[in-house]
C-alpha cells in the first residue's frame, strides 16, 4: 500500500514536470508570439524574375500571379511588358505578345493610352512582363502572391527555392507588398 | 479629374515622408491626364483567410481533442473515434489542407526560440501545446481521431501484421532521429524538414512535387499492411506525444475493469502496442543482467560524448542546407574560378550588392549553429540509444494485457475485443463476440 | 483479425522496398545538392539587342573622377567646361579633373540645373526654380509651380529659360528674370502639336544653337523643336529596340546638344549613349550596355566645349568622360 | 427466416463489394497511370516554351513582313496554349478521379474484410520469445547506433568546408622578414629596394658558351617579369593574348614542377588589353610571403597559388585603362597583399587578405597620374611605409591601413622607375623629371635634385653612401648618396631597362643585350666583368643559392654551381 502511494505520488509528480515544462515552452514561445497570423509574400524589390515561382508552388497553377499598379503605369502604346523585345508591330498578334499565356489584356483607352489588365485565370506568375516592365517602364508590373490561391504553406516551396530570398512571413492584415499608390493602402492603415 | 489627382500626389507626399524612405521617383510619378473620363481600375487583393478562421481551427482543436478523449476513456466506442478521425481527416486535411499541423508547430516553435526576426502566430502555439496537454491528461487521444496524418493512414489499415518486436524496436529509433534533425534546421534556420517530406500533404492539397507523391503514395500502400507506418515510425511529434502519454493521468484500458487474461485482445492492436503477460522467470542468471545493466548505466555518459562528437563532426555537410552556407560556397567556388557557371542565386546575390565578406560572416556564424547544434544533436540520439538499451535490460513482471501507454493510439480498436464489462465478465457478451464478428477492424 | 501466415514474406518485401524508395529518395536527394543552372523558359532576354551596335561604337573612356555624393542627379557643364553636379539639396562645381572648386545648397532637391554664359546657375527643384549666381550666392527663387509640377530639366538661352514639367506634361517657358511667359506643348490638333507623352519622370528639354527649344517626348521617342510661342518648328521620331532607334516605353531619359546641332542621347533600359544628327539619323556609339552597371538607372549626359561627353553615372558615384576616338575608327 | 433473408442480402453485398473492389482498383491504377504518363509528357514538352514556336518567332524575325507565318504563329501560340490549360485541367480532374476511385475502393475493402473478420487464433508455435526479442533489439540497436556513428564520421571527416575555417587575423601564417630576406620573393629583390643578401656568386660566365651555366630551360610563355625564389623553387608567369600561365621552376635542377593556367576568373574580360612591346601581357613580377604565391596579368587577373600549386583565391581588378599595359609588381607585407592599380580611369593602392583575397583596403590616388612603378618596402626604424612613385608625387602609405604618410611633388612624365632606398633616404627618378634625394627624417622633403641622364624603366639603387643609376641610353651614374654629387659616370654600349642591384661590395647591372656588367660599388669606377647571357632581356637577376637566375627572352639560366 505504501509503495502504491510513493508511485503515485511519484507519478503524479512527474506529470507535473512534464505539464510545466510544456506550459514553460508555450509560455516561452507565447511570450514572443504573434497575435495575428502571417502569410507569405514576395517582396518586388528583391524579386529578380527567375521564373520559379511559375514552377516550384505546390500547386499545379501557381499562387503567384503578376499584378498590376495602375498608379505607376505609363499606359504607354509601346509597352515593354505586353511586346516582344523585337516587335514590329504593336498590335494584339500572338507574335507580338510576350506573355506565355496571353494573359495581359490591352485595350485601348484614348489616343495614345493603351490600358493593361492581367487576366489572372491565365496568369502562370513566370514574371516575364515583370522583367520587360522593369527593363524599359515604371516597374507597374511586378509579382505578388494571390491570397485567394495561396495555401500558406508552414515552409513555402518558392520561398525554398527563390534564388533572391525575395519571400518573406507578412502580418495577414497586410499580405501584400504592393507599389505605388497602391501600397498607400495599407501605409494609411499602419 | 484635377481633385482627384491632387489627393493622390499628396497621398503619395504622405506615404513618403510617413515612412522616411528614399523612394524610386517612378514611385511617386502623376499618371497621365485622360479627357475621356477614364477611370482607373482597382487593383484587386484577395484577402487570405480571415483570422478568426485560424481561431475557429484551435477551437475545433479543443473540440476534438475533448471528444476524442471522451470517446476513448468514457463513452469506450471505436465507431464514435472513427466518425471524429474521418471528421478530423476531412476538416484538418483536406479543408485545412494539413497545414498547420501539430506536428510541423514543432518547427515553428522552434524557430521563433531561436530567430528574432520570427514571431509565431498564437493559433501555432495552440497547436503545438494543446494536443501535448491534453496527452498529458488522456493518453495520446491526438493520434487517435485529431491528427489528420494519422488518420489518412488509419483509414488505409487494411490487413496489418506483426513485425517482429526487434525491427519495431529499432525502428522505433528513427523517430527520435527526425525530431533532432528538424529541431537542429528549426533553430539554425535552415528550414522546415518535417513540412518538407511531409508524405500526406500532396494529397490533402491534391498537389506536390512527383517526388513527394510518390512517397505519399508509398506510405499508404505500405499503410494496408504495416499500420500507420508514418506514425511509429517517422512521425517526430509522436515522440513528444509519448513522453507526455506515458506520464499521463489517465489513460485508455483495454478492459473497462479487470482483465481476465482471456487473450482476446492479443492480436488485435495493428500497432503492436498490447503488452501481453510475461513470465517472471528469468532465462538467465541475475547476477548477468545486474552487470549488463550496470555496464549500460556505466557506458551512457561514454555514448553521449561519443555521439556529440559525432553529431558535432556532422556540421560541415549539415549546414550546407542553409541557403546562406549554400551561396557563399558557390560564390567562393566562383571567385576561385573553380564553378565558371554562374547560378540564379549568385547572380541575385551579386546583383544586391551585398558583400561577400558580410555572407562570408554569416555563413560561418550558421556553421557554428550548426556545430553547436550537432553537439546537442548527437548527444540527444547517444542518450535515446543509451535509455533504449537500458529499458530493454529492465525486466519486469506483466501479469495482465495492458495498452502500452507511450506507444497505444488510443483508437480503441481493442475494445470490441474484450469480453469483459464494467461489472466483471459478462457472459451475454462473451457469447456474442464468439458468434458475431468484430465491424470496425 | 490479425493474418500471421504470410508474415515473414510481406515483412522482407516491406523492408526490401523501404530500402529502395530510402535509396531512390536519397540520390535525388544528392542530385537536388549539386545546383545546376536550369534555363529559364520564360527568360527576358535582350542581349540581342544590347550588343547591337558596337561596330558604330566611336568614343571612348578618357578620364574619370569619382563623386562622393549618394543622391547625385542632376548634371550641367558651363563654357568654361566646369562640370556642375548636385548631390541632394547641395549643388557642387568641379575641374576637368574632378577637383571640387565651390558647393552650395540650393532650398530643395536639385532635378536638374544648367548654367548661363554669366555663370548664373539655374536649378530646377521639385516644382521651382532657384538661382543662383557665380559665386554661389541665391539671386532669386521663382515662383512655385503647384504641387502639380514635377521639374526633370531646364535650358538656360541667352533670353529665355525652358523648364520642363512631367508632372503637368508641358515646357515653361520664362525670361530670364523669372517672369512666366508661355507654355510650350500642350496638344493642339490645330497647330499639329501633337502634345507630350511622359510616362516617367524622364523629360529633357535643350536649346540649339539658333536659340529654338527642342523637347523629348519620351512616350513618342521623338524630337521636338518649337518656336517660343509654342508653334512646332519641327520634328523627327525614331522607336526601335535596335541601335538606331529608342526602345522601351519612353526613351531618350536625357539628351544633350552638340554644336552641329547633333543630339547625344541616354537610354534607360537599354543604357546607351548615342548620338543622332540632326535629323535624327544615328551618327555614332559614345557607350555600350555593357559599360554600365547592370542596375543603374539612365545615365545624365552633357557636352563640353572640347565636345566631350560628360557622363553622370550615379551608381557608380562618377563623373566619366567620353571622346571621340582617335585615328580611323 | 429472417436471418435467412439477411445472409442474401449480405451475400448480394459481398459480391457487389468485390466487384466494386475490381472495378475501382482498375479505374485508380489508369488514373495512375495518366497521370504519371501527364506527368512525364511536361517533363519532356513545355507547351509554353515550344521549340515549334520559338523557330517560327525567329523566321518572322527575318521576315517581318510574311502574314502567313503570322498566321502560323498564331494558330500554333493557340494550340500551345490551349494544352497547356488542358493539361492543368487533366492533372485537377485526373487528381480527383483517383481520388473518388481510392475512396471507393477502400471502402469495398474495408467492408469485405468486415464481413470476413475472424476470432484471432491462437498459434503459439508464432508467438515472440519476449527475451530473445529483447536480446535481438539490443543487438540490432547496437548495430544501427555504430552504423549511425560510423556515417557521421565518414560524412565528417570526409566532407571539406569550402568556406575554409573562419578566419582569425592572428593566426594566418606568412614569412619574418628576416626569412623574406634569406629568399628572393619580390621585384628587385626582399623589399623591393635592389639589395641581395647572398652575396658569395659567380661574376664570370657566358650564356652563349655555357661558360658557368648550370642549366637554362626554354620559358612556355613570354613575359617580362622576373623570377621569384623562395626555398628551392623559382616563381614566374607568363602570358599571350590568349591566355596566362604560372610556372614553378626547380632551382637545382631546372624542371618545370607545375604549370597552372590562369581562367575561369568571374569578371575576367574578354577583350584583350592594349600592351606594347616593352610590357607584354605579364610584366608584373610575382610576389611570396612564404606560403603562398601571387601574380597579376595585364588584363587585371589576380590570382593566388599556394607553393605546391593548389589554387586559393583570384579576381579580377577590371581591365585595365593603361595605355603601354600595366606593369606594377606585386608586394606582400604580413597578411597583406598590396596592388598598386593605377590605369588612367582610376588610381588605387589596393590590399587583399593573402589567404581568402578579401579586399582590406582600397585607397584612391586620384590626384596622381597613372604610373608604371613598384612599391617599395621601407622600414624607418620607426614604422614599415609603402612607397609608390608617380607623377607629381612620391607618396608614402602604412602598409596596415593604406592611408597616406607624407608625399613630395618632384616627379612629372609617365613614371616608370621605382624608388631606391638606404638609410633614411628615398630616391626618385623618372626621365624627363629629375633625381630626387628625398630625406625622409621629419617632414620628408627634396634635399638634392639631378637633371641628366635620366632613367625612363632601370630603378635606381642605393647604398648608405652611394646612389647608382642606368639610364636607357647606357650611361650608370654613380652619385654621393647624401649630396648628390657625381663620383663617376660610365657609358656602356647598350642602354638599360633592367635596374641595377647592390650585391655586397659590387654592383651588378644587366643591359638590353643580356650583358650583365659587375663593377665596384665605390668611388671610383671600376669594372670587375661583363658576362653575355646570349640573348636579350630586360628582367632583373635573382641572386640566391650562390648562384644568379635570370630570365631571357626564351630562357630561364642559372649561372654558378
């Protein structure tokens, strides 16, 4: 009976330890802990446009997709995201596009604007018109991860493979890094 | 038109001087004047999932894991513990698409002790600590209906045998292994290897890299004949989730009172996690397994350094998973003229203009994390092969069938088996097991 | 419910596959180490077009000297050929050989400046125009422009000054004393002017030997001449990726003027310095893609009374001086 | 009757359910299969980036013109695309097919293997010895910790760290300099300033008889720079328009130990540089510290060999703007390697770490023009100086931390000559300037200046007492090294690039024709012997071993026993 008893007690105790050192470790880690939760986003400053992101999201179609601020853009005629580098002619021909999947649409706005809109069902996120826009333009368009699609991932598999360590866990209250007047959208809010 | 123009430069003007930064003057640029009343569109941002949502996960957690224990401790019904796990397998994989996860907050945890630049959501938190507490209470009750890994694999069990005690044992070790090694890249920041080569989730995404699938595909299969391969073998939560179960308050019994040794139960636990009844005669003489016993005592401390040492040895070809060691070895390869091809990485690198002596620095800082690290490392797997051998040189005495509390699931698949009811050995039952056959398998 | 029977048999064929998917997993494992430079299928790719040209390539390096200026943007020469560069708010006149003669601080972020043939220094600010005489000394700030105005260049002549404004897509045209006279550019079907285009903040504005304005209309990638009263004199245009033209959305970023009435051109994107003759044939290569960093933005150019080509390169923190080559090119 | 009725009804299940079984199983496996077989088929054609495609592109190219290629363009960029979704739309629905296929499959499975469930049966033949299981698993446990422990060793021991081990300043190793002086590791000789420390050589011999010639070897490649020595193994490098080498020479026996080609350096140019005859495209001499050997090439290749050849670290300074090509020697000073980079765009003293070739310093001299000199090492008594000399001044640097000493304006002219050194002195010259004494106590400044026969390459060479100098037109003055008065001036057939160097009491010279002239280092002129080398050259001789090594245009002597 009495051995019975220190047992128990023995145990008993050693369940103590245990929750405690579990509380200690949450309490650790809940000490440093977040209240919000993050997700992941690409930062366009650092993005260098390898194409990775088309390939390496976990799911088959990207989450990543080009994005397009309409602040900064030139709506310019001869746009270096929509034409090939050696375009002849500025019209709408698959030969002059130089997106993979046809997914900028170009309308014509006034003499001589022309406005561009990414069909996102067709974007792959390969970044080609990002690097063209950046190259020749005002960088208007650039490479954001789509929240609607993003699995937020615990380790996302572009964030591994991103040669420029461009991604990054952002607060979800502000999941997008977006330029021009754009950001001002959650610069107002901070 | 002019009005809003001027708002919107001085929104700009605004955002510049609110974070003091020295902006790209394209940044700030006026867009051009339209005559034909041409409105901008609105660049469209989908939210990510609302944080409440991640609230509503922990609760669900919470829930779950209360029922579970529930079903398995009070109400004893494997149908009950079945519905929860397909509901648990259904919201916490394929809804949830298994992230977060128990398991994988193991990292995060980790990570955000260790990296300063890393604040970990509270739900992850939740996720890691509430299923260990609720372990330390109810048996591992998690594995049983909560944890969405475990059940895509229990519901697979098809035909499962017995392998035998040794390779169980020693496979058992792997484990331990795979909770050192993620720990060790959680804290020096090289990654999440537990989501990395996580079998389940290609399938609960229904996407993943071929690889990735394919040893998911595997798993399962292997699953039909080998019970939930991933658990008492890989799965690195497990481990903590077996410490705390063995420590527990209560834990789940395979007989609702006394056992009547009648060895019903004796082969119906897939995971071989029924300890049967063992003689006490020993097949030796005493004196040998006092030595044995006390050379293993002995020799712990003597394993624990060796395999420090080890694990310390390890550092160079371990931290060559951080991306940082990764690119200063190419960008040194490179400047020695030794690698002519340059990489997305290097060129990346190169183009931010940082310095090489700067990713030099902290590629060293990370190889030393990881040979303080390998230490630790090491010396964690010497103590786990160190107490492994000990416990086997224990002997003791087991008169009754009786769950294993560190390595039972709680699944309580056992139950259907015993004859025996609450009030002693009911007859009435005893003669319906005999005719009926057992339906949840 | 447990089968026994065919144990050992399932137990060595588990334990044989395990094996073989540990091995298979484990050389992909070793192969995933060894990073190999994939293509890139939806790779951007221009070198085509940045190596172009070289046979016109005519000029070369000759000298030099480094800035110690972070927020280097705005270059003028005077007819001394003292170059005048500003670093931020501050303005700073050197020698030909980069020795510092003068500083001074204007009032706000200097866009652009030039300088008049009374070594009066005119800055172009952000939306107004501060003056400055020979020795440094403030003589007069013109009215602001509104916060409209985004200032990108300024031309000094010996009775007008031009600014040019990207904001608000006009050239100002004023005397010398500050007093606005006209705008220059606004589009005007009536009078063909066909209106500026800027989708960036690069504008440039130069004044040629008969004292006639020509601006850039980037957007168009063309030349502009205008009379002062804002009638179009003339014009020529020429957008190509290739060597001969402009590319990208809006090009040339700066420009400057030699005597003959030949205008030096800078290219963003593509960074190139060019000259074209005056009706915009290209005459000659002053500098490659390849001779800038691969990150820098649109290079400040302007002449000399050697007809050098003084280059601001702020990236790397220079001023760099090209010349025609010697000999047969 | 009624338990009758439900074994039917049980029966009918069981047979739907096997069927359902077969019938699943088959359907998941070719769900399988497509989709692996769709797996495969992107692998191997990306619809996006067809080869079809990118062809047609290239023709319109051409013809910018052609509508029907236009056409064909689009029809193709249509169907590329539309695969490319199909494709995305088979992997989502084969994905959820298999899906449903498995579930239903299990679900068959899970019923038939309900309806079979059986009473466990107790074959105890099977059951486990517990003890010889424990024994077993202490056994195989045992194995798998010693295999573990066995696979961390090897993957330790054998795993090498390309970072290198981190760097502690302190413990990088490099040669006294008293061991710098028992060797031959610079241009001119330890500290760059003319003097050899062996003095006990050979002073008659002939190159073209082999009077005295231990051995000669033929050179691979050209290169005016002059060997290097230390220990028992002679450094020089040689180069073309098309590539550049390093040689490693024995000193007794004149094999050719290594050879290592100089590439795959990032940043190296591919242009050719502008050298002329009198440079070459190695005309910097080597430089040791003792462990390690360094050289640069006239398109600004700097590399770095340990002694056996085993290449450590190399870079490119950009290619040089330098009108004749750049000729600076190098110099190493404790774990420093110091790079005077002079080219018209810019001037610099550079230093790199000798071990990882990290920059330590770059220090602008922009307000001098581009020069041809070496630095030379001075030691005051007081603190070590690097001194460079250029066009308008000769300035001194801390060799630790680049920054400027002192300078003195007295040079003009494109500078080719290093400075001399002794005793307290520096001496500056440069044809078309004047010779400089310079007296570095307290505030270094001009004492003495000459104005004839003028040196435009040859670097002069001093002693506590005397100053020698040969000029280009042949002349060797010798002047009071602290008056600067002319003791004697002699006039030789040939003039003189190579420079002069002090060996003990003699001094010895070598002209354009490969004739070395050995006279007195005194007051008066004295001549002790002219040996022909048989062929030209314009490098400076090495003096150690008891013996002299000098590189010709093709060869490389060694002159004593």
């Amino acid at each position: 009976m009495a051995e019975k008893t220190r047992r128990e007690f023995l145990k008993s105790g050693a369940n103590t330890a245990a929750a405690l050192a579990v509380g200690g470790v949450a309490g650790l880690a809940i000490g440093i802990a977040d209240r919000g939760k993050l997700v992941w986003q690409l930062d366009p400053e650092l993005c260098i446009q390898c194409e990775k992101c088309a390939t390496n999201c976990v799911l088959p179609e990207s989450a990543v997709k080009c994005v397009h601020s309409y602040s900064m853009c030139g709506y310019c005629d001869l746009c270096s995201g929509y034409l090939e580098p050696g375009a002849k002619s500025r019209d709408t021909g698959a030969e002059n596009q130089l997106c993979p999947t046809g997914a900028i649409q170009r309308t014509f706005i006034e003499d001589p604007y022309f406005e561009y809109q990414i069909d996102k069902e067709l974007c792959i996120g390969c970044g080609k018109c990002v690097k063209g826009c950046g190259a020749f333009g005002n960088g208007s368009l650039y490479l954001q991860v789509q929240h609607d699609r993003c699995l937020n991932c615990n380790e996302c598999a572009i964030a591994r493979a991103c040669p420029a360590q461009a991604y990054k866990r952002v607060p979800a209250e502000t999941p997008y890094i977006l330029r021009g007047e754009e950001a001002g959208r959650y610069a107002a809010s901070i | 038109m002019l009005m809003s123009r001027f708002f919107i430069h001085n929104v700009f003007i605004l955002f510049i001087l609110a974070h003091v930064v020295f902006a790209d003057p394209v940044q700030r640029f006026p867009k051009p004047d339209f005559e034909s009343g041409y409105e901008r569109p609105i660049l469209q941002t989908p939210d990510p999932r609302a944080l409440t949502l991640e609230y509503l996960d922990v609760f669900v957690l919470v829930a779950a894991l209360s029922l579970a224990s529930y079903f398995a401790l009070r109400k004893r019904s494997r149908r009950h513990i079945f519905v929860l796990m397909v509901f648990s397998l259904i919201y916490f994989g394929f809804w949830r698409k298994g992230c977060i996860c128990s398991i994988g907050s193991v990292q995060n945890v980790v990570y955000a002790l260790f990296s300063h630049a890393y604040a970990i959501p509270l739900t992850v938190v939740a996720f890691f600590a509430v299923p260990l507490i609720f372990t330390l209470f109810f048996g591992r009750t998690f594995c049983a209906a909560v944890c969405p890994l475990g059940a895509a694999q229990d519901v697979v069990v098809l035909k499962p045998i017995a392998l035998p005690g040794w390779l169980n044992q020693m496979l058992g070790i792997i484990p331990y292994l795979y909770l050192a090694l993620s720990v060790l890249f959680a804290a020096t920041g090289a990654g999440f290897l537990i989501c990395r080569y996580d079998p389940f989730v290609g399938f609960f995404r229904f996407g993943a890299s071929f690889n990735l699938i394919l040893f998911g595909a595997f798993m399962l299969l292997l699953g039909t004949v080998v019970a939930r391969p991933y658990c008492r073998f890989l799965c690195p939560y497990g481990v903590l989730l077996n410490w705390m179960s063995r420590l527990s308050r209560k834990h789940l019994s395979i007989t609702p009172s006394d056992c009547i040794n009648c060895r019903l139960c004796e082969a119906s636990c897939p995971f071989d996690a029924i300890n049967k009844p063992v003689e006490a005669e020993l097949h030796e003489k005493r004196e040998k397994s006092i030595r044995r016993l006390s050379f293993y005592l002995v020799l712990t401390p003597v394993i624990i350094l060796a395999s420090g040492w080890g694990g310390s040895l390890l550092h160079i070809p371990l931290s060559r998973s951080h991306f940082s060691v990764r690119l200063a070895k190419e960008i040194k390869l490179q400047d020695e003229g030794k690698l002519r091809l340059a990489t997305d990485e290097t060129d990346a690198f190169r183009a931010s203009g940082k310095s090489t002596s700067e990713l030099y620095a902290e590629a060293r800082d990370i190889q030393r994390r990881f040979k303080v690290g390998g230490w630790i490392f090491g010396g964690f797997l010497g103590l786990v092969f160190s107490l492994k051998l000990i416990s086997l040189s224990v002997f003791r005495k087991q008169e009754i069938y009786e769950a294993d509390r560190g390595d039972c699931y709680s699944c309580g698949r056992c139950f259907s088996y015993c004859p025996v009811g609450k009030e002693g050995v009911d007859l009435e039952k005893l003669k319906e097991k005999a005719e009926d056959k057992a339906k949840f398998g | 419910m447990r089968q026994t029977k065919n144990d050992k048999f399932l137990t060595v064929t588990i334990i044989v596959l395990s094996l073989a998917g540990l091995t298979y997993f484990g050389v992909s494992a070793i192969q995933s180490d060894h990073r190999i430079q994939r293509d890139n299928p939806f790779e951007y790719n221009i070198d085509n077009f940045a190596q172009s040209g070289a046979s016109y390539l005519s000029y070369e390096q000759v000298h030099d000297f480094p800035l110690q200026a972070d927020q280097a943007h705005a270059l003028g020469v005077d007819d001394w050929d003292r170059i005048y560069v500003s670093d931020g708010n501050k303005i700073d006149m050197y020698d030909e050989q980069g020795r510092l003669l003068q500083s001074a601080t204007a009032a706000g972020f200097i866009r652009a400046l030039d300088v008049d043939v009374n070594k009066n220094i005119y800055l172009a600010l952000e939306s107004a125009v501060d003056v400055l005489d020979s020795t440094f000394t403030r003589q007069a700030m013109w009215p602001d422009l509104g916060s409209l105005a985004f200032l990108t260049s300024i031309a000094v002549g010996d009775t007008d000054v031009y600014v040019a404004d990207a904001g608000q897509q006009v050239v100002w045209r004023y005397d010398k004393a500050g007093h606005l006279l006209n705008k220059i550019g606004e589009k005007d079907d009536s009078q063909d002017v066909p209106g500026f285009l800027i989708p960036s903040p690069y504008f440039d504005v130069l004044i040629d030997s008969d004292g006639y304005l020509w601006a850039v209309n980037t957007g168009r990638h063309q030349f502009e001449n205008y009379l002062p009263d804002g009638s179009l004199r003339s014009s020529w245009q020429k957008s190509s990726m290739s060597i001969d033209g402009f590319s990208g959305c809006c090009n040339p970023a700066h420009a400057a003027m030699l005597p003959d009435g030949a205008f030096v051109t800078s290219e963003k994107g593509l960074l190139r310095i060019k000259i074209h003759n005056a009706i915009g044939e290209l005459q000659a290569v002053v500098a490659m893609p390849d001779q800038f960093d691969n990150d820098a933005d649109a290079v400040e150019v302007a002449v000399n009374s050697k007809e050098q080509i003084i280059v601001l390169d702020a990236k790397r923190q220079q001023v760099r001086i090209f010349q025609k080559k010697e000999g047969p090119t | 009757m009624n338990d009758k009725k439900d074994m039917n009804t049980r029966e009918l299940f069981y047979v739907l359910a096997k069927r359902a079984v077969i019938i699943s199983a088959i359907f998941a496996s070719i769900m399988a299969i497509l989709l692996i077989a769709n797996f495969i088929q992107t692998q191997s054609v990306d619809p996006l980036n067809s080869k079809a495609l990118n062809q047609l592109l290239q023709s319109l190219q051409e013809n910018p013109q052609d509508e029907v290629l236009k056409e064909q363009i689009r029809a193709l960029d249509l169907l590329a695309r539309k695969a490319y979704f199909t494709h995305q739309w088979q992997i989502r629905t084969g994905g959820l097919l298999l899906f449903i296929s498995v579930l239903v499959l299990l679900i068959s499975l899970k019923y038939i293997s309900s309806l079979q469930a059986q009473l466990p049966n107790f074959d105890d033949s099977k059951k486990e010895n517990p003890w010889e299981t424990r024994l077993l698993a202490r056994r195989f446990i045992i194995y798998a910790g010693l295999g573990l422990f066995v696979l961390a060793f090897v993957l330790g021991v054998f795993s090498r760290n390309e970072l290198g081990e981190p760097r502690k300043k302190d413990k990088v190793t490099f040669a006294t300099s008293k061991e710098l002086k028992e060797n031959w590791p610079t241009f001119r000789g330890p500290e760059g300033i003319g003097h050899a420390y062996h003095t006990n050589v050979p002073t008659t011999w002939n190159g073209a008889t082999g009077e005295n010639i231990t051995w000669k070897v033929v050179v691979p490649k050209s290169g005016l720079n002059s060997p290097i020595i230390w220990k028992k193994k002679i450094y020089m490098a040689g180069a073309d328009e098309e590539s550049r080498e390093v040689y490693c020479y024995d000193a007794d026996s004149g094999d050719l130990l290594w050879t290592k080609e100089v590439n795959n350096i990032p940043g190296s140019p591919n242009e050719v540089p502008d050298v002329t005859e009198d440079t070459g495209y190695a005309a910097p001499t080597m430089a040791t510290d003792g462990e390690r050997v360094f050289a640069i090439y006239a398109n600004g290749d700097l590399i770095s060999f340990d002694l056996e050849g085993n290449r450590l670290w190399a870079k490119n300074l950009g290619l040089p703007d330098n009108h004749y090509g750049h000729s600076s020697s190098l110099f190493t000073f404790k774990e420093k390697l110091l790079v005077q980079y002079d080219t018209n765009e810019k001037k610099q003293l550079f230093a790199f770490h000798t071990v990882s070739g990290e920059q330590i310093y770059a220090t602008p001299r922009d307000d001098v023009q581009i020069s041809w000199a070496s630095p030379v090492l001075v030691n005051t008594g007081a603190r070590d100086e690097i001194i460079l000399n250029s066009n308008p001044f000769v300035i001194s640097y801390n060799p630790d931390n680049g920054q400027e000493l002192w300078r003195v304006k007295c040079m003009d002219a494109e500078v080719g000559p290093s400075v001399a050194y002794a005793d307290g002195w520096i001496y500056a010259v440069n044809e078309y300037a004047v010779l400089a004494g310079i007296k570095l106590e307290g505030t270094p400044q001009t004492v003495w200046e000459y104005e004839d026969d003028l040196s435009e390459a040859s670097s002069p060479v001093a002693t506590k007492d005397f100053l020698f100098l040969a000029s280009s037109y042949g002349t060797v003055t010798c002047f009071d090294a602290k008056s600067g008065e002319v003791y004697w001036m002699h006039e030789y057939d040939e003039g003189f690039y190579s420079s002069p160097i002090v060996v003990g009491d003699k001094v010895f010279v070598m002209d354009r024709d490969g004739v070395v002239h050995i006279f007195k280092a005194a007051k008066e002129f004295e001549a002790v012997a002219d040996n022909e080398l048989g062929e030209k050259s314009d490098t400076i001789p090495a003096f150690m071993h008891n013996r002299i090594y000098i590189r010709g245009e093709d060869h490389l002597f060694c002159i004593g026993k």
